[in-house]
C-alpha cells in the first residue's frame, strides 16, 4: 500500500499546492497575528517555514462528538484553519481519510513507522479505561492505540475538552471511567486545547507555533498555550464595561438584554472561563456566544458539565438587590468583581515572568525538525 510520507518543506508543499509567494508572505504574516507575536514577525516565520519539513500528522478520535475536527475544517474560505491543513500531510484521520477498515489502520501503522519520533499525534475524545472495551477501533481499544501511537511522536494535541479533561463522557455517573489523555500520555510535550469545540485558528495557531519554532508554545498549568487561554472571556468581553457600571440584563428578552448589558446575572462564567472566544472570536471572527446574546458556559474549563453551565433560573441568585435575594446578589457580584482584580494581578505577574517573544528569537529560531 502507498502511504503519503512528508516530503519537502511546508513553503514547497504550499507552492505545489499552488500559492503563491505573496499568499504565503500573507499568511505567515496571519500566522504571526495568531500568536500574538511583534508586527514584524511574519518574515521570520516565512524563513522558518521554508527549512521546516512538511510534517505528517496522526489524528485520533475516541470518545468525541466530531465537533473538533467541524471546528478545524469548516473554514469555507482561505483561512488560517484551511491553511494548516495544506502545511501538514494529514496520514490518519477516521473523518476525512479515504481509506476505511484493515486499510486505514495499516496506513496509520506505514504513516507511524515511515516517520517515527517525527510526527504530530493529536487527539480528540476522552479514554475509556473503566471499561475499554466500550470504545474501539478496529477491534483495538483506545488505550492502546492511544499507547502505540504516542510512542513514536514528536508531541501530542490534545484537542478539545474531553481529550483535555474528560469532557462530556467523563460527566458523572462516568459510565466509561473517561479519562483525559494526560493520564496516559506523560512521557511525550503534550499540549491542550480545551473547547466544546476550541476555536479553529487555536489549533491551526498551535501547529503553526511547533512547525516555526520547533516545540509546542508556552502553557499554564493545565497545560494550555498561555497566548490562546491567558485572559479569561470576562477580560477582553465587550460588554465589560456594562458590568463594570452594574448594569446587568435580568432576562433574555428584557430591555437590558436588547441594550447589549452584561449577561453575567443570565449565568454568564465569563469571569472564570479562560479561552480566546472574546477575541479571536469563531466562523471567521464573525461572533462569538456573548455576541449572540448568551452567556459563556465556562466549556473550556476543567469543571464543564459537572460544574455547570447553563442557565438555571432556580440556582439564579438574582432579582431586585433587596432582601435576601439582594444580599446574594450582592455577593455574587463581590465575588465576581474579586475574580477579576486576582485576574488582572495574575495577568501582571505573568508579564513580569515572561519575557516577550522578540523578532530576533524569531529569526534565531531553527524551525521546527521533526
Ligand atoms: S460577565 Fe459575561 S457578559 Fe458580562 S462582561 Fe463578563 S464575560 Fe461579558
């Protein structure tokens, strides 16, 4: 059997596939907004890009919806998303390959094997390991080939909130025993992408950032690339400055919710939600759901689901800011206004620790050599 093997550098892979040199000019200039780097930086990208090797790439999917890869390939038009898909030779993915049964996992194993410790593995969907027998492929659990695959790669994505932390699946009860990628996969740069789905240009973006540099970006904590999930939605929204004022709509459909207010009395988790919806915004920076009049659902968090999301009149502590349900409010609004002044100092100590990326580091920068 034939399998594509990356050949070439992604600058050729991009010619070939007909661009021209201006386009890639522009979209390395694009890549370079994405990631937030200095105006400058997407000449330096270009010259990383053109040493880079077109690199292959193996997508898992497990216990998922399908929503992560709508998310990556819904673009209908050159985007950064669409781009990406030309820049990297896509081996194994169970939605858009050709190839389907015994032939598709013998690609994945030519594709694996052709490019050991060179690859990208990324995966979407949680770990059944309660019980793994609840989610297969060809007839091999998701645990071991998750285990086979890991083996041999470069670094792993971990795309999406049920890969990231166990999403959905791993809801209570837990049926399945849903596990997130991290508790299998330790001996490898690992990398999350927490969304239900994460917005496209971020995993375009964290791929463009590993085929530049040659390593995964900079995370927090639980593991997310600080330029995509270092503010929270409450941070860059656009109706801060109405929550900033007190002025809150108190039902979706009253004068406040048509004057644009702040949604945060609706449920709104913008304040505790760190994702980059607020700024990168989704369908091609069209919107985002606090655009669209609802509040964010905090699904990039580790809590989604269980911790809740959605609107819930009765949990609502709000209402006339009198008795006892204004004394809650109240608190609620205190506690709010807390989270975002520990925010903001967070945002300034990380600042002060992390020294910006510079367009000298860019034109040091050997690309990436998988
Ligand atoms: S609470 Fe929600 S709607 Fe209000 S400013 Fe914050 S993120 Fe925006």
């Amino acid at each position: 059997m034939e399998v594509a093997i990356a050949k070439g550098t992604v600058y050729e892979a991009l010619r070939a596939g007909g661009m021209s040199r201006r386009a890639f000019l522009q979209a390395c200039a694009a890549i370079g907004a994405a990631l937030a780097l200095p105006p400058g930086s997407g000449r330096a990208i270009a010259q990383a890009l053109t040493r880079t090797p077109r690199p292959s790439v193996i997508w898992l999917s497990f216990q998922e919806c399908t929503g992560c890869t709508e998310s990556l390939s819904r673009a209908h038009a050159p985007t950064l998303e669409s781009l990406i898909f030309d820049m990297i030779s896509l081996d194994y993915h169970h939605t858009l390959q050709a190839a389907a049964g015994a032939a598709a996992e013998e690609a994945r194993r030519e594709a694996m094997a052709a490019n050991h410790g060179r690859y990208i593995l990324i995966v979407d969907g949680s770990l059944p390991v309660g019980q793994p027998a609840y989610s297969t492929i060809a007839g091999i659990s998701n645990l071991a080939m998750l285990q086979e695959a890991a083996a041999g790669a470069a670094a792993v994505i971990a795309v999406g909130s049920c890969a990231a932390f166990g999403g959905l699946p791993g809801a209570a009860p837990n049926p399945t025993g849903a596990v997130p990628i991290s508790a299998v996969v330790r001996n490898r740069p690992l990398v999350t992408l927490p969304g239900c789905p994460p917005i496209g240009a971020v995993i375009a973006g964290t791929l463009a950032h590993f085929l530049t540099f040659g390593r995964l970006p900079e995370c927090d904590p639980l593991g997310r690339p600080r330029v995509f999930y270092g503010e929270t939605i409450h941070d860059r929204c656009y109706r801060r400055p109405f929550y900033d004022r007190g002025l809150f709509a108190d039902t979706f459909d009253d004068e406040g919710a048509r004057q644009g207010w702040c949604l945060y009395k609706l449920g709104c988790k913008g304040p505790t939600t760190y994702n980059a919806c607020a700024t990168l915004k989704w369908n091609g920076g069209v919107s985002f759901p606090i655009q669209s009049g609802h509040g964010c659902l905090g699904c990039s968090q580790p809590d989604f689901w269980d911790g809740g999301g959605f609107y819930r009149a009765a949990a609502l502590p709000f209402g006339p800011l009198t008795g006892t349900a204004g004394i809650a409010a109240a608190a609620g609004l205190a506690t709010g206004t807390a989270m975002a002044v520990a925010n903001r100092k967070k945002r300034a100590a990380a600042k002060r620790a992390h020294q910006p990326i510079t367009v000298a580091d860019l034109e040091k920068s050997p690309g990436a050599q998988p």
